[in-house]
C-alpha cells in the first residue's frame, strides 16, 4: 500500500469499505450537486489536500508498476556493459606508447611482462623465456618482415621491452554472442581425413598423419576473400593437432583470416589461436586471454596485413613455422624466415606437451545458408584450384618438424575438400615449391547451391 496512503488514514481517520465511491470521514458530510445521478453513491467534502494525497499515492503506484515492468530489462543491458567494460580493463593493458593505424586499429605499447598471458597462475611473476635453438635446416632472412601489416606503414613501432597489442573496443565484444564466447571459436572438432562437415564450417585442406611431429613450416598465399555476412568467416592456416577428435583435442592454430565478428571490417589479418579441449572452455584467438607469451616488438597479432594478392596481378604470401622447444617444450612460432612472435606454454595442453599426431594447412569458412541457399563466402582468392598461380590461391614449401628438431619434406601428403563443388583443392610437388597445393572457391554457383 502507498506510504502516503497509509499516514492519510491516521490523519483523517480512514476507513475502508467494500464500495470504491466510499470515504468516510470524521469531515462534514456534504451531497455536492448531481451527486443522485450517481448510482446511488455518497458525496463527501475532501480537503483538497487528502485528494491531492490520494491522487499522489495513485500516480506513485502507477509509476512503480512501469518501473517493475521495465526494470529487470534495463537492469540487464547495465550489468551485460559493466561486465563487458571490466573485462575490457582485464586485457587491454596500461601501455607506454600508443599508435594509431590507418584502418582504425589502436595499437598499445605494453611492457612484455604486464601482456595478458601473465595473468595465468603459472607465469604469474615471470618474464617470457629467451629464444629457443631453431630446426636443422631452417633458414633465416629478417628482411621479409619490413612492414607487412598496416599499423606499420607510418613508420612507427613500440620500443624495446614492449609487445604491440592490438586494442579490443566495446564494439568488438558486443558483435560476439556472448561474452563468454568472445575470441573464441565455436564449433565441434571433426576429422579431416574423412568428408565430413560439422556446423556450417568448411574446408579445404593438406594433411598428414600417421607419425609424431614436432612442428611444421609453410608459405600462405594472402588475399582478401569476400565475406557474405558479418557472422561468417573466412580463413587459411596451419594446425598443429594432437588428441582424439572428442573433447580432449589439442591444436596450436596460425594463418591469416578474415572475420567481421572479431575484428569488425574485412580486411585480412593475421592470427594465433589455440584450445586445449576442443574449443569448449579453454583458448582464443590472439591475446585475448592469458595464454601465448608474445616475444616480439613489431609485430601485432590480429592487425591486418598488407599488401594482399590480386587477380592476375601481384602475389604475396606469409611464412609461418611453428616447433616444440626440445629443452623447454614450449611450443613456439616464427613469421616470415627468422622473426620470433612468441610462444605457447606446454603446461596450456594435455597431449600437445608430448607431440602432435596430424598437420593440417588449408582454408576454411562458415556457411551460415543465407536465404536457405549456400554462402558466397569466398574461400582462398574466390577462384577454384585449377585456374593455378595468379588466381588460385595456394600453400608452398610445407614441411614438418621431426623428432630430431630437422625440418623435413612431407611424405604422405593428402587432400581432401568438403563441398568439391563450392571449394576444391589440388596438390602438387616441384623443386621450387617443394609439396604445395591450390585451393579455394567462390561458394555459391550453378553446381554449389
């Protein structure tokens, strides 16, 4: 009841009846004009103060009603932002330097061992490792890496001592379904070495099996695919795997993707991720959450790279070589011939702390069925295996790590497409290239529908 009310009825002695019209009152009692036509009703003089009192308490529950309705909705949206903005000052850093990228990425300087990996238990207070002696047969040239993302074009970069870390935005982790969800992939883990398919994700993909391997090294070719929605993806990288294909699976991911959700424009750009039980609770992608220890100073995982291939015209590709430390066991990644980015700790995996069992390069995109067709999200360059150099895209020089820390020629490898029709892929094996094999597709066509 309506405090108002109730400190009214003490005041002027209220009682209340089981007729709505009824007041009475120890004030004079006063039959106002028309009061007859009333259906019978008694008519009573109220100061005008006990019926501004009773309009008051009115109006008030009125306004509690709308507030009970909307209340828990409003309150809601408050909460889902405060959780979004506390997690936004867990992983973006304080940094000693900011740079501003001409594609609307914010870079930050942060001190290597303030980076979110170090909020992990087991590194807590530590400083990331030194460098790791390299495979037998690797081959170093530092001059591939001279500005090939665009946060590096104008010149700048952090200074020694600091990681550049690309800057997440209130933006970015309200596009995610969640925020438990943000950074992270969301699907099931399935064999390539079958054609099978698993929740709209496709592929096109190399692989080997069979054997214990410590690594393993390859040259992606870079394009920017069309993506037909913000909710689907497109990407080319190199998995390290280890583990059955149920919820124990293990993979160090690397490559270059183009995804909307993530990062909120279509260009391409580099990228880590890793899991530890098939992409349910454990892994991201990048940095954003405590797990890979990133090492190098002038290069920011998540910024887009530069320049891309182009139909019929320039092409450009990446080299990424990933290898278990043989000292330390910490599973490390390399860009270009000799650029160190960092590593992965082995304590972040089960079976990935031994070896892996299966490498796997290729492509992959999400088919969301847009309008109950399939997507034209592009694969590779958009343009199938066999149109070749120029306008398919590719992998070159693949090669894995062996038990002996050497990088070696693959022996058995294999390729296999999901949807032939909308993504193929096709191998092959010369002096200059080593293994290789094109791959990609348009998606939707006259024979992918």
């Amino acid at each position: 009841m309506c405090f108002y009310w109730q400190v009214m009825k003490k005041i002027i002695g209220v009682k209340k009846t089981t007729t709505p019209m009824y007041i009475q009152t120890d004030l004079e009692e006063t039959r106002l004009p028309n009061c007859s036509r009333i259906m019978g009703c008694r008519c009573f003089k109220i100061s005008t103060f006990v019926w501004f009192m009773f309009s008051v308490c009115h109006v008030w529950s009125l306004e509690n009603e709308i507030l009970n309705q909307t209340f828990k909705p409003w309150n809601y949206e408050f909460q889902k932002i405060k959780m979004i903005r506390a997690h936004l000052m867990k992983i973006n850093k304080p940094s000693l330097k900011t740079i501003q990228s001409t594609d609307g990425d914010v870079i930050d300087c942060v001190l290597s061992h303030q980076q979110p990996a170090f909020d992990h238990p087991e590194l807590r207070g530590k400083k990331p490792l030194d460098p790791p002696e390299r495979p037998n047969g690797h081959k170093s040239n530092l001059m591939e890496l001279e500005n090939f993302q665009l946060w590096r074009l104008s010149g700048e970069t952090c200074p020694e001592g600091t990681i550049p870390i690309r800057r997440t935005r209130e933006q970015d982790i309200l596009r995610a379904n969640s925020l438990q969800t943000f950074g992270r992939k969301i699907q099931r883990p399935i064999r390539r070495d079958t054609i099978t398919t698993s929740n709209g994700h496709e592929h096109a993909v190399g692989y080997v099996t069979g054997d214990h391997y410590y690594g393993a090294k390859a040259s992606i070719n870079v394009w920017a695919p069309q993506i037909s929605n913000q909710y689907e993806f497109s990407l080319s990288q190199m998995w390290v795997i280890s583990g059955s294909f149920g919820d124990d699976l293990n993979t160090i991911e690397a490559g270059w993707q183009v995804s909307p959700e993530i990062y909120g424009d279509y260009f391409p750009r580099f990228f880590t991720y890793w899991t530890s039980d098939a992409y349910q609770t454990t892994g991201c992608y990048n940095l954003l959450c405590s797990g890979f220890v990133q090492t190098n100073n002038k290069i920011a995982i998540g910024a887009a790279i530069s320049p891309t291939s182009s139909y019929n015209g320039g092409q450009y590709d990446i080299s990424i070589l990933i290898w278990k430390d043989p000292k330390h066991g910490n599973w490390w990644l390399e860009f270009g011939s000799g650029v160190l980015v960092g590593y992965w700790p082995s304590f972040l995996f089960s079976h990935l702390r031994n070896s892996a069992s299966m490498i796997q390069f290729g492509g992959e995109i999400v088919n969301s069925n847009p309008s109950g067709f399939h997507t034209s999200t592009q694969m590779g360059s958009g343009h199938f295996s066999g149109e070749g150099f120029g306008k398919a895209s590719y992998f070159r020089n693949l090669q894995v790590v062996d038990s002996d820390n050497s990088l070696v020629p693959l022996s058995n490898l294999k390729v296999v497409a999901d949807h032939p029709n909308c993504y193929d892929i096709q191998g092959g094996i010369n002096s200059v290239w080593g293994h290789y094999f094109y791959y990609g597709g348009p998606g939707k066509n006259q024979n992918c529908s």
